[in-house]
C-alpha cells in the first residue's frame, strides 16, 4: 500500500551520506557488499526498491570508493537488494575533511551542545580548510542529484552532513520539490552562534533553500526556526499553539514538518523470534546468571549517548543500596563508531576503564556487574532487550534514539525504561519511562532502582503503552509521510 501511495508521487531522489550497502576490499581486490548502518539507512530502507527511488549516497571508505569507480553510475543491483543506487567516488581527503572534520566534529558537536570551552571549539585554518571540503561534497551531492532527478521530481535530502545541498539544487534546478530531513536534534540559539557567523549562516541558508525541513520533534524544529530568527532576522510563522510551523525568509517559504521515526515492529518482532536470537538470549541468561536482574544498554560508543555516566549512576547503585549487589548485571553493549576521530577512540577507553573499575570494586567469584561487549551483533542486541528487565537509554542529547523505542516491542516480560529527557523519544515516551536528566548521576542511579524495583504487572502495563508509542509511525509509513507533505508545500 504505501509503495502504491509512493508511485503515486513524482519520482524520487534520496541523498545521504551513509547509503543502503557498504564495501569490504580483500587483500585480493575482490569486494564485499554488506549492509549500510544506523537509523537513517533503516528508515529509508524500509520503503524497498520497488518505489523505484534513486539514493544518492557517498562512498565511506576504500572498498566503497572502488566499487564506486568499477560500477559507474549504478552499483550492481545485487549487491543492493535491487535498490538504484549512485554512490559518489568523492576523494579520500575531502570525504575526511568533510565528514570527519566538519560533520563530525563541528555540526554534530554543535546540535547535541558536547563542546568542552574552553578548550574546543577553536575554528582555526585547519577548519578553514575543512569547510571547502564541505562545500566541495555538498556540491558533488547536489550535482548527482541534478543529474538523477526527471522535470519536476521531489529530491528528500538526510541530515548534517548534507545542509548546503538544498540550496545548491535549488540554483541547479529550480523545478525541483526539495526537502531537507535532521535526524539529530537542532542546537538553540544560543549554542548555534558558537560557530562561526558566515558559517552559521551558510547552513541555515543551506536548509532554507528547501520547500520543506523535516525534524523528529518539534523541540528541534522550534530550534531550528529560533536560529533562523537569531542568525537571518527569518520570520517565523507559528500554528495556533505557539510551534513554528514555517520560514519565510528573502521571499521564499519553507514549511515545517515532524515526522517522529518509530520503531518497524513487525520487522523486529519477526527478527527477534529466530533461532539465532534465542541461541543469544540462552547464552546472555548463563552469562547474566539465573535469577539475576539485567539492566541493558545498547548504543554506538558515542560521545552523546553518555554511556560512563550511566556506568557511574550503576555504580553509586551498587554504593547506595547494596541489597543489589549480587543480584543484578548492567549488559552494556558500546560498539565502535567514528573510530577515526581521537574523542572517539578515548572515549571508548573511558567507557572500558569505568566499567573495569566497577568491575573491580564489587565484583565477587560468581559475580562480575558490568558485563561490556564492544562489539556490534544485531542478533545479539534483539536477544539482550527481550530479556532486560530495564533499559537504560540516557544521552546527553539525541535527536529521537531508536533503541528506547525497539526494546518495549521485542520485550519477553515487559522491561522498565530509564530515559534521558534530552533524547527526542522522551516527547513520545515520557509517560510511561522514567524520564531523568541525563547528567544526574544521582537521579539516574534512583531511577534505576525504582526500574528494578517495579512491580511486574505495572512494568508490563507500562511496556505495552510504550510499545504502541514505539511503532505509531514505522519506517514506511514516516517516509511517505515527509513525502506527502514535500508534494503539499
Ligand atoms: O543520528 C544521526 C545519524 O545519521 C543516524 O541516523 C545514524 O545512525 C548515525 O547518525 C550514524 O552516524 P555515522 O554514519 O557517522 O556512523
């Protein structure tokens, strides 16, 4: 039904930085194709090839770069599940420069506010440097899109990394319905004029050039119009209710969308029930121990997601009410992400030492707390959140986390929620979850407690309420939608 609802539509170009697949390069020069990560590559997946939508995408590492040289303008069908997809063989230093340097390190540090002053940001030369590089994918991006796109078509261009393309299509082909979608959250006015002020400008100015700027939240898109106010004087037009609805700014519209990404459920639940999830989820109950409690967290090792703090509120768990100890084990999933970037690699550090440390101040013969896996298993993920009992889900910032959403609806026995109110799932989440401040070490470690401690017929109650929540709208459903409302505006 929806792919009858998208053929209906004009035809469609996707742009993302991360696309559908991914190349491994063998010593030999062969290639393998393997499946692109993360919450956008699901989301957009979720509509399948026969929409007949091209994806634009950038070629992330060597393999990709030279499946990108040897297919041309399509990869092979094969290796993308029948998808067209165009995967732009940018160079290495600038495809650094720009998703490493700027992306990265600028824009995504300034939407989630992780910036340490006094001793970063420090926008120097080298930055300089990195913005041209910037600039030169974003122009590579909206040239192939340029290109990919027939008379009139809608072109939905993904996130951070992407902010200039729509006004650079905009100039390019004026004929083109344009919509620009942040998966993260937006940073208020206050911390957006950190960066640079003809940067500042540029980005907005970038998005602006769309007909449409899709956020998972309202908060986040009442940001993005603040920013646009502070940094253009834009004017803001606001519903009846106060939230900024679109942007008028140099004689153009862009109107406002929220479209809260939800949880694909009927994929999960199938996911979740296969022999290869129940093998993982014997082995995590041996593991855990019978009768234990778990507390489970599963994110890529990644500055926002807070995971040390969440180490330490386990911790002050363990000191606080030490009827625990012994009788439950936090199964804390961290797996590599930006693993070029030096924050990364220490936080990584950070997150082994803290939980060592746990590890070595409670931990008996037949019990050790934290039990850390640092490596990435999509099955064994399904397996840890159909057996948590709670999960805990506290980044500093997020733009929505999906991982808040998946466990209720996989759950076996219902899984109490400890939530960060800073992720955008909390606007969905909020009144069934234990909503905390994510830097509260104090707060968290109480909030885990009252998980633990809650009554097992309220947390199914509660599981099943933030199941419905989860998949209101799934991956398909979100995608039509961001493309109904591009074809209104
Ligand atoms: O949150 C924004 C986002 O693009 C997600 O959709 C995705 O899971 C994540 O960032 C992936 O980041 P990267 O492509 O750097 O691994």
């Amino acid at each position: 039904m929806v792919v009858d609802e998208i053929h209906r539509s004009a035809p469609i170009v996707l742009a993302s930085n991360r696309g559908p697949v991914s190349y491994r390069l063998g010593e030999d020069g062969s290639l393998t194709a393997g499946r692109g990560g993360g919450g956008l590559v699901s989301g957009l997946s979720a509509i399948g090839p026969e929409a007949g939508a091209v994806w634009v995408c950038a070629a992330l590492g060597e393999g990709d770069r030279v499946a990108a040289r040897r297919a041309g303008r399509r990869l092979d069908a094969a290796d993308t599940g029948g998808q067209p997809v165009r995967m732009l063989d940018v160079p290495a230093e600038t495809f650094a420069a720009a998703y490493n340097g700027i992306a990265n390190s600028v824009l995504w540090f300034a939407h989630h506010m992780l910036w340490q002053t006094p001793l970063e940001p420090s926008f120097d030369a080298e930055f300089r440097a990195q913005w041209a590089a910037y600039e030169a994918y974003n122009a590579a991006f909206a040239e192939a899109v340029a290109e990919e796109a027939a008379e009139g078509g809608c072109v939905l261009v993904q996130d951070y990394h992407l902010t200039l393309v729509p006004g650079m299509l905009r100039v390019l082909r004026p004929d083109l319905r344009i919509g620009h979608f942040s998966h993260t959250p937006w940073a208020p006015p206050d911390y957006y004029r950190l960066l640079p002020d003809d940067i500042a400008e540029q980005v907005l100015r970038g998005v602006l050039g769309g007909d449409r700027a899709g956020f998972l939240t309202h908060r986040w898109a009442d940001a993005f119009a603040a920013c646009c106010a502070a940094t253009l004087g834009a004017e803001v037009v606001r519903t009846a209710d106060g939230s900024a609805e679109a942007v008028r700014f140099e004689g153009r519209t862009t109107r406002l969308g929220v479209h809260g990404l939800g949880a694909d459920a009927d994929f999960l639940r199938e996911r979740s029930r296969r022999a290869d999830v129940d093998a993982w989820r014997a082995r995590l109950r041996e593991q855990v121990g019978p009768g234990r409690r778990t507390i489970v967290r599963v994110d890529r090792t990644e500055l926002s997601k807070n995971i040390v703090r969440g180490l330490r509120a386990f911790r002050r768990l363990l000191e606080e009410r030490p009827q625990w100890r012994g009788r439950v084990v936090h199964v804390a999933f961290a797996y590599p992400s930006r693993q070029d970037l030096a924050v990364y690699r220490d936080y990584m550090a950070e997150v082994g030492r803290t939980a060592q440390e746990i590890n070595a101040a409670f931990g008996t013969e037949d019990w050790q707390p934290v039990a850390l896996h640092l490596d990435d298993d999509f099955p064994r993920s399904l397996a840890a959140y159909r057996l948590a009992d709670v999960a805990l889900v506290n980044p500093i910032r997020d733009g929505m986390n999906l991982v808040a959403k998946e466990v209720p609806v996989v759950s076996d026995d219902g899984c109490a929620l400890v939530l960060s109110r800073e992720a955008g799932a909390a606007a969905e989440l909020g009144e069934d979850a234990l909503l905390v401040n994510p830097y509260d070490v104090e707060a968290t470690a109480r909030a885990l407690h009252e998980a633990l401690s809650m009554d097992p017929a309220e947390r199914e109650r509660r599981t099943k309420r933030l199941a419905a929540a989860a998949t209101a709208l799934p991956p398909a459903r979100w995608f039509v939608d961001q493309l109904a409302a591009l074809q209104e505006s």
